[in-house]
C-alpha cells in the first residue's frame, strides 16, 4: 500500500504551521496518549491552519478528532484533505459547540484531553511542554501561557502574551475570574469522566465553568512554555460585545460565589449592568452617547474607586473593569511589532521556538 504524503503549505503560506519540520521529542518519561477535539462550523478560512498547528506536534501518541457541525463553506473538502492523519471526524448538524466537543470526547481514549477550536493554534511542542509539566508538577490540570493577536490593527495592533500566575487555577480565584486561556489547557481523563461534560446550555462561557468545576475537586500547575495562539476576529464569540455573553457571565457569578461575596455582588449588580451598556454606547452610539458614556466610565478604570465598592478587584476583572491585579497573578507583555497573522505573532516571541530536551 502506498503511503500518503502529509500536505504540502498552501501557495503563499510559509511559517508556523505550514513549512515547519518538528524535530524528534526526547523525554525522560513515557509519553502518553493525548486526545484533541476540534469543534468547527463554516470556519474554513482558518481551519487548516488549526489542524496542522495540532498534526506538526511532532507528538507521537496523538488521537486526534475533528467535529464539524454540518458546514458548507469547504471545511469538509479540509477535513477529507487530512483524514488519513485522524482518528475519527464527522460532519453533521450539533447543537453547539459544547455539544461537539462532548462528542469527540465520547470517544477518546487518551489518558489527557483538551480541545482546540477551529480558529486557534497550538504554538510548536505544545503538547509535550504540557505533559512535562504534568509530569515534574503531578497535577492533573496543567495550564500555559497564550498568545493573542488582532487579525486587524483595529482589533488589536500588537500580540501580546499572557501569562496565568500559580493561583490562577485556585478556586477562590477561578470562581471570580477566568484568566486562563482554554487553548493552553490539557487535562487527565478522570477530570472530565469526574467533572464534565461541558454544558450544552451555554453558548459563551462553558469553558469558565467547566474549569470552576475542575478546581473544586482537582489542583491546576502553571506550564511556563507559550501553548497557543488565540485569534481575535470580527465573528470571535471572545470579541462580541452583546447582552447574551454578560448574562451568562453573570450566572456563572451567581452560581460559584460564596454566599458572602455573592450577596455583595448581587447589591452592585444593576451598577455593571448598566456600566456594561455604557461600553455598547461608547463603541456603538452615536456621538453624544459615546461622549457621555466616556465620562461615565472614565473613574471606573481607576482601582482605588472601584475599591469603594468592596468587591475583590479580580470580579471586577471578569466584567471589564480594573485591570489593577497584582502583576504577579496575570503578568503579559506586548509584542514590540505588530502581526496579524499566526506566524507572525509567534515570531514575536522568541521563546515559542525552544525545542524540547
């Protein structure tokens, strides 16, 4: 049987992930199998990108799934173009992205699960960077640090990486803000199998909760490697500014907080309400309303007013306001040049390119 040739770069196409030849993973540890989910719908601009950000690991014990939700805009000519390099795939309608993702979860058999969505990228040596977090730490949830860059300059001119501090999994912390980015997640199995699956009744926020769960049963390590690439985009549920993502953000709130801080959130609730639609009016209203809303908002970005309210600064963090946490707990650095493109803004970071040893 002849042996078929993994897919040359797309014309034009050159960097991470697609004329990139990793080298061979040498470990004192025996690697073990690793299951990725990628959910996808009509993300073909991007897709390819993703699947060979996750096939160029280099990883040799990778099970691997791809879960389309019935598209029609090419992704499926994508996903037959790689199906000789995957464990399974499927096309067909779901009833969201949480939904497809507890599909390919339904058949992994890895002892460690994440999933990467179809417009992201794993960074090179991801996956072994994880584990041997994992392997030195002993935790079951490990965590790295992300990189986010704007497909425009309007959306965000510089990448800039971020790094989740050691208590950023604590359930103190993670129950009041998410600061970890879901791209840089891998976790053992019996966390899901104890914790999951992910809930299908929320459409922006599922991954929040299903870390608050995880936490409340399970301790979380920092991996000091670059794990990802997250793309900042017009249709990027992240970059929506609506409603419907601060509802659920104000639910999970309500359902974790302990019942003091909760019952103080619940009296300042109707002020982030209404501060969350003074952001829409300044983006969005017409210029008297921009106006207003900037004066509005503007002491809100000072820390010690929003100390006056006397809820902790990182709750304030999760709806927006008071980027004032200790450096020492979320530490990011901007890129010095700007990139629009995966490629690009990992070359901005020297230190994604370290090979394993």
């Amino acid at each position: 049987m002849q042996q078929v040739s993994f897919p040359p770069p797309l014309t034009g196409k050159t960097g991470w992930p697609w004329d990139f030849k990793p080298e061979k993973i040498s470990v004192n540890f025996d690697l073990p199998r690793v299951t990725i989910v990628t959910p996808s719908y009509n993300q073909a601009e991007y897709l390819e990108e993703t699947i060979r950000s996750v096939l160029l690991q280099g990883y040799p014990n990778l099970e691997y799934f791809v879960i389309d939700g019935g598209s029609t805009d090419g992704s499926v000519e994508i996903i037959k173009k790689y199906e000789p390099w995957l464990a399974g795939w499927v096309s067909e309608k779901d009833n969201g992205q949480s939904d497809a993702i507890n599909k390919g979860f339904s058949h992994a058999t890895g002892e460690w699960l994440g999933w990467l969505n179809s417009d992201d990228c794993f960074a090179p040596y991801a996956l072994v960077n994880l584990l041997r977090t994992a392997h030195v730490s002993q935790a079951k949830f490990i965590y790295g640090s992300c990189i986010q860059f704007g497909m425009t300059p309007r959306i965000m001119p510089f990448p800039k990486i971020k790094f989740p501090g050691p208590r950023a999994f604590d359930l103190g912390i993670i129950r009041m803000v998410d600061i970890i980015d879901q791209p840089a997640t891998l976790w053992r199995r019996e966390i899901y199998e104890q914790c999951g699956p992910l809930a299908n009744d929320l459409h922006y926020v599922f991954d929040w909760d299903y870390f608050i769960r995880c936490a409340q049963k399970n301790k979380g390590a920092p991996c000091v490697h670059p794990i990802a690439a997250y793309r900042l985009h017009e249709t990027n549920k992240s970059t929506e500014l609506n409603l419907k993502r601060d509802e659920e953000l104000i639910f999970i709130s309500l359902k974790y907080l302990p019942d003091d801080l909760r019952k103080k959130f619940i009296l300042i609730l109707p002020v982030i309400k209404f501060l969350k639609k003074m952001v829409l009016a300044k983006l969005r209203g017409t210029w008297l309303s921009r106006q207003t809303a900037r004066l509005i908002l503007a002491p809100f970005c000072l820390c010690w007013f929003l100390r006056l309210f006397g809820l902790p600064m990182e709750l304030w963090l999760m709806y927006g306001f008071g980027y004032c946490a200790d450096d020492n707990f979320m530490p990011f650095k901007y890129a010095k040049s700007p990139a629009h493109t995966v490629a690009d803004s990992f070359n901005c970071f020297p230190e994604v390119w370290e090979a394993p040893h």
